[in-house]
C-alpha cells in the first residue's frame, strides 16, 4: 500500500516539467523515508537523480519499498491536468501495474483520479561517489538560465572556468565568440540574489549546450543553483526542492580526444 | 577537437 498527498501539488508538475525531455521513462523507488529516481538520458551523457523526502509531504504511507516503471511523457501529460494550487495524492496497491494520481482543488469541490498504467523498466542504477569538488558556484537560477540561453545562441558548447576572479562561461560559433564573467556578489539584499564562488583549485571545463539547457528547465523550482566541478567528473547541477530534496543534473565533460 | 564523454565512463553499476 501507496499513500503520497502533497498539498503543493504543483512542486510534482514542475518536477515532471524539468526531467522529461531529457528521460522517456524511470523508475520511481518509494520507500518509507521517500521517494527517488535516477536515470540516464538515451545517450548516456546525462543523468537525473531526484530525491523527495517524506516529510515535505502532508501524508506519506509506504508499507513496503517499491519500484514502479513511469513513461515520464505519459505522466507529465497526467499530472498537467491537475490544477497548480491542487492537492495531488499518489496511490499504488502492491502489485499492480497500475498508479493513481487524485488531484483535489483547495476548496475540495473538486476530485480527480487519473489511472495510468506502469511499466517494466530495465534501469541501471549507478554508484555516484562522494567527491571533493574544486569549485562549487551558487547563482541565482534564473542568471544560470539566462546565460545558457545566450550562450546557445552562439556556440553548441561552454567552457566553465572557475578561478579566484570570478566564474567565465564561454563559447564560440561561426558568427563569433562570448565570454560571461560573473564575481562573486554577497552584497545583496535577498540571499537568493547572490554569487557565491567556492573554489579549492582552479577548473575548467567544457559541456554541451544543449544538455544545459535542457537542466534549466527546473529553473521554477528554485531561485538558486549550485554547479560543482572537478575536472574528470560529471558537473553537477543542483536545483533544491525547498524542505523536500533535490533534483540533480549530472553532465559527463566534453574531453580533448 | 573535444569528444563527448558519457556518465558510465566515471560512475559504475551497482
């Protein structure tokens, strides 16, 4: 028995909303303490791992760890027709290959249920080590995504350097190159605004556009990001689910062959 | 030029 009621429903679209172009379909793992999933994109080139802890919900009832198979798509098209201020319950029975999302309008004058049937998924499930990065940078999400966007406009890759100046994205194209440099910024009114640049050692690295892009997507979850890097490790891109957890973006390094 | 790495190339199945 499955029992998932999370008043702000609208934090599950959002989170469908920035993982399913970059996955077709995951295993979602429940367990008493949460729920996660982590999946590489076809190409092996990125992956997300998502965490939801039980306390951000207003009832969490997970008798038995469990995995269910998801088409993310098929879902996302599911949890769309929920409104943004709906309360949305998921609801599974052991061993059925079925889920139930029930979506409830604030004023409970309202009541949906939407059955959709899961999957047999074959999914690797990778070890991801501990690491010490050399630099880790905390930027509003909104800058983060801004600059991607920019960036795309121009070249298909950025360069992330990271040293005592500041934090450079850089790319070049057939129309010509950019170079963005943020500096560290703890002069703000709101904390949310801030740059705050955590470097051990100077990095650089080198990443293809388009899957950073794709990661910015969960812009609306969080007003900051966090980019961690060493070199010969995937950049990880954090976005913090307030109270709850996380979704993490892990991109492999373009590599001088 | 540069090559696309993968993620299986740093992190393992467990």
């Amino acid at each position: 028995m499955l029992e998932l009621r999370l008043v702000q429903g609208s934090l599950l679209k959002k989170v469908l909303e920035s993982i399913k172009d970059l996955v077709n379909d995951a295993n979602f793992d429940f367990s008493s303490s949460g729920f996660s999933l982590q999946s590489m994109d076809s190409s092996h080139v990125a992956l997300v791992a998502l965490l939801l802890k039980s306390e951000g919900f207003e009832h969490y009832r997970c008798d038995r760890n469990t995995s269910m198979g998801m088409n993310l798509g098929n879902m996302s098209k599911m949890l769309k027709c929920a409104g943004n201020d709906d309360i949305i319950t998921i609801k599974g029975d052991d061993g059925s290959d079925t889920v139930t999302f029930m979506f409830e309008s604030p004023t409970q004058d309202k009541i949906a249920d939407f059955e959709m049937k899961l999957m047999d998924i074959d999914s690797e499930h990778l070890g991801i080590p501990e690491a010490e990065y050399h630099a880790i940078v905390k930027m509003p999400s909104a800058e983060f995504a801004r600059i991607c966007k920019d960036l795309a406009s121009i070249g298909d890759t950025v360069v992330i350097s990271v040293t005592k100046e500041g934090v450079k994205f850089s790319t070049r194209g057939d129309i010509g190159t950019a170079n963005i440099v943020l500096r560290q910024n703890t002069t703000v009114d709101k904390p949310e605004d801030a740059t705050v640049i955590e470097m051990n050692e100077p990095v650089s690295m080198t990443f293809a556009l388009r899957y950073m892009n794709s990661f910015t997507k969960a812009t609306p979850l969080s007003n900051t990001v966090t980019i961690s890097m060493s070199p010969d490790l995937p950049v990880v891109v954090e976005y913090k689910i307030a109270e709850m957890g996380y979704v993490r973006f892990y991109l492999a390094p373009k590599m001088e062959e | 030029g540069s090559k696309q790495s993968t993620i299986t190339k740093f992190f393992n199945k467990v």
